[in-house]
C-alpha cells in the first residue's frame, strides 16, 4: 500500500513539474510579436487641415432607415463641397458616384502588377436627439474648433476619415508623389442604418467588374491606454473579423379582455417571462479565433503574471473567461450577446392585451450562426404560446470571415501604425464587435482589417454616438499622416 502511495505522490510531482516547465517555458519562449516601425519622408500635414473638417461636420449628413427621411440635399451638398476643396483628388483621380448619395474614387498606381487596396469609411452620421443638444459644450453641428479639439457629429464616426483619407491624398498629389499600388476609396452614405444604399451597392459593382483587392481596410479599433493588466502602453487594436447580426421577435399571445379579471398567465407575463429566460441563459462564452491571436501577441508585453496566464490559454482559459464575462465591455468580445431593446404590448392601461412583441438582438460571435440562435432560442424559452422568429428579408449576418494576422497586409498595416503613433505602441489583433461596411467587401479579398486611426482616452468611446464627440487637432494631424503613409507603404 506505502508503496502504491509513494508512486502516486511521485506520478503527481511528475505531472506537476512538467506542466511547470511548458507554463513556464511558453512564457518565456514566448517572443515579442511586435514588428519594425516604418519609416517613410511623408510631406507636411497642409496648414487648415482642422478647419476643413471642421467644415465638413457643418453639412448634417445624417442617415436613416427610410430613404424618405434622408435630407439627400445635404448629401449633395457634401460632394459639391469635396470636389470644390479637393481640386487635384478630382482632377486625378477616377470618381464613380453611386446613387443615390455615396462615391468611390480611383487612384491609380505606377505599379500596374500589384493589386489594388481598398479605403472604407462613411460620409453619413447619426441624429442628434433634440433633448441632448443642451447638454453639448459646443452645438453638434457647428464643427467648432477650440481647447485643442475639433467639436461636432462625425469627428470620431466616421467624417474624420472621409476627409483624413482625401486630405491625404491631396497633400500627396501637391508633392509629386504617386504610390505604387492603386488604391480605391469608397464612401458610403448609410453605414449607420445598414450600408445597402452604399457599401452594398459599391461593392456589387465591384464584384461585377471582378474586382479583387490586396487588402480593405474599414473603420473599427482605435488607440488606447490602460486596456490591459501589466503594461500602459498605447494599444492599436487591428480587427481582423465582426460579429454577425440578429434580431429575433418574440410573439407570446393570449385571450384579451378586461384587467379586473385577468386569466393566471398574461400575454405579458408570458413574453417577459420569456425574455428573461433569453437573457439568463446566454450563448456560451469562447475564446474564438481573433480573441486568442490577441492574447498571444499581447502576451510578452505584458509583466509576469499576466504573460503566464496570457501564454497558456490552454490551461488558463477558464480563469481568463471569467475574467472576461465580468464586464459588458469585454464580455462582448466572447460570446454571442444578448440584449432585449423594444417591448410592445397593450392600448389602455384597463384592458388586457390579445398580443405581447419583443425584440432581442444579438451579436453573432466566430463559431456561431444566425440559424443556431434562432434554434437557442426557441429551446431556451420552450412555451409554445411564444412564437420566435426572424424577418428574413430584414438586415440579418452571420460573423465575417476571419483575416489573418500573419499576412503582409497586416503586417505593413501594424508597421504604418507603429511609424506614425510611435514605437511604443503595441499592435495587437482583435474581434470587432460592432458593425462596419466591411462585412458587405468580405468575398472581394482575403486580407479585411477593421482599425479607425483614433487616440482615445477613458470616457471619449461614450462621445461616438454620444454627447460631445470631438477629436483632438493633434490627433487629426496623426490621422492625415496615417492615411499619407498606408497609401505610399509598400
């Protein structure tokens, strides 16, 4: 028996020393992902940059569900502005207006061998609420330009892009310089309501050209400190894939009548019961393909213990899964997301509603799809007086293709960000949680990255969508110079 008990205690000792050495080995065997700053002469940044974004936030180019809605005049308005503020992007460069409110340009390069790449962002922007307009420092759409900022909607979604990309260009054109590989820059006009007036119809006519892109780079990341344990580094988050998107309807019915003599269960009784359901038994949480790349390459920039942990997901995982599904904000980087946004039901508060409609959207994470959700769902609320389902004809995707980090695309992308925002930076992959016009541009190259060339600090995320949006002059100066060197980068 003593004898059986010391080979236990040995084989124990055995196993555990081994898993010290490969913990410990992945940890500091583990090399720096980190890659070579670029280094390029880029022409000075144009004297009233900040003054001509600052213009562009003036045309209230807001998007909407319903073309009806749009005040398409603005939009027009914009293009006649660019054309009048950009004379050599409009004298050398191919425009291709797309009906009925978006373009794309053509610039092409002195290397006809290489293929194209192709620059996303967005000329329209979301309303302002008439409620919040007060609580403002500056008015929305005044593109006010003080304390060092440039104030006003579409200074960090997504105008500072639009016009960073062409103040680029611009520049380099008044310098002589023409960049060896063609680029294309498509501008869409209803990014924030679903992208088929805009990116969807360029990119058909792409794919009808049989068009295909060395690599497309769309909004998405940005910049910032304090986002890791063990380092306060500045981190560039490049995405490499989005979640997909789903809404789902839930219908519970039952008999209406008058509310002095409800039946035991209500039509909302059931529905919220069913909702709850729904939200207290969520997808599970992974650490999908994107999520993992990320931990590994910010692994050794990290000090000891985070890089141990960071190094051996395959033995840490669930420590690094709770961690994460602690917050909403990192939460959404692991699993599909549930989120109850509109509840419909009854006309006085005396009678009994006949019908009672929710709606519950989701965030399709990698490795989940729209048909497992809707399947999800339907199991986890089990009540047949609720019905589940989804318009079909309605905006619906499952998560984007996954792009790889190792590429050269990516590579000369996290060169780019290291020139120009420093080399004490860190580059890491990612999952984009939110959606962008990318996911319309998926099938026309392998290479899709999601990265907005933004420094942001803690509270500024609130002001896209929010109160106050603003970019900092400084931080739009980097933005042009970004833009200057991804177009001349090899």
């Amino acid at each position: 028996m003593k004898k059986f008990l010391r080979r236990g205690v040995v084989t124990v000792g055995l196993v555990f020393l081994l898993m010290v050495l490969i913990v410990g080995g992945r940890t500091v065997l583990g090399g720096s992902a980190q890659l070579e700053p670029s280094t390029v002469d880029l022409p000075k940044v144009r004297d009233g940059f900040d003054k001509r974004l600052a213009r562009a936030i003036r045309f209230k180019t807001t998007s909407d569900g319903s073309l009806e809605k749009m005040n398409l005049e603005e939009f027009d308005a914009f293009h006649a502005w660019l054309e009048k503020t950009y004379p050599k992007v409009h004298s050398t460069l191919t425009r291709d207006e797309v009906k009925p409110c978006s373009v794309a340009y053509a610039w092409k390069g002195s290397d006809p061998n290489l293929p194209p790449a192709l620059l996303l962002s967005h000329i329209d922007v979301v309303p302002v609420e008439e409620h919040a307009i007060e609580q403002w420092t500056q008015p929305p759409f005044k593109g006010a330009i003080k304390d060092g900022y440039i104030w006003g909607r579409g200074a960090l979604d997504d105008k500072f892009g639009v016009i960073g990309i062409l103040e680029a260009t611009e520049t380099l054109i008044e310098a002589g310089v023409q960049p060896k590989r063609s680029h294309v820059f498509a501008f869409g006009c209803d990014e924030e309501v679903g992208g088929n007036l805009g990116a969807k119809r360029i990119a058909e006519r792409f794919r009808k050209d049989n068009t295909n892109f060395a690599y497309i780079i769309d909004e998405g990341h940005i910049i910032g400190k304090g986002l890791f344990p063990g380092t306060t580094a500045p981190i560039a988050f490049i995405g490499l894939a989005e979640k997909g998107f789903l809404t789902v309807q839930l219908t519970a019915t039952q008999e209406g009548g008058h509310s002095s003599m409800p039946p035991q269960e209500t039509a909302v009784g059931i529905l919220t019961r069913a909702v709850s359901e729904v939200e207290r038994n969520q997808m599970p949480a992974n650490l999908n393909e994107p999520t993992q790349a990320m931990f590994q390459h910010i692994a050794p920039e990290v000090g000891f213990p985070n890089s141990m942990v960071f190094s051996n997901l395959w033995l840490f995982k669930p420590v690094v899964l709770g961690m994460l599904t602690a917050k909403p904000t990192t939460n959404a980087g692991v699993r599909t997301t549930t989120a109850p946004t509109i509840l419909r039901a009854g006309v006085q508060d005396n009678v009994l509603p006949k019908k009672a409609e929710a709606k519950i959207n989701f965030r399709i994470a990698p490795g989940d799809t729209v048909e497992e959700v809707v399947s999800h769902v339907s199991d986890v609320i089990d009540d047949e007086r609720v019905k589940v389902e989804f318009d079909p004809e309605g905006f619906h995707s499952n998560p984007s293709n996954i792009s790889s980090p190792e590429s050269d695309s990516y590579r000369s992308l996290a060169k780019t960000i290291r020139g120009v925002f420093g080399k004490e930076t860190i580059v890491v992959p990612a999952l984009t949680v939110g959606g962008t016009d990318a996911r319309h541009y998926q099938t026309l190259s392998e290479n899709v990255y999601r990265f907005a060339p933004l420094e942001l600090g803690p509270g500024d995320p609130a002001r896209i969508h929010g109160v106050d949006e603003r970019i900092s002059v400084d931080n739009y100066r980097k933005v042009i110079r970004f833009y200057m060197a991804l177009l001349v980068a090899e």
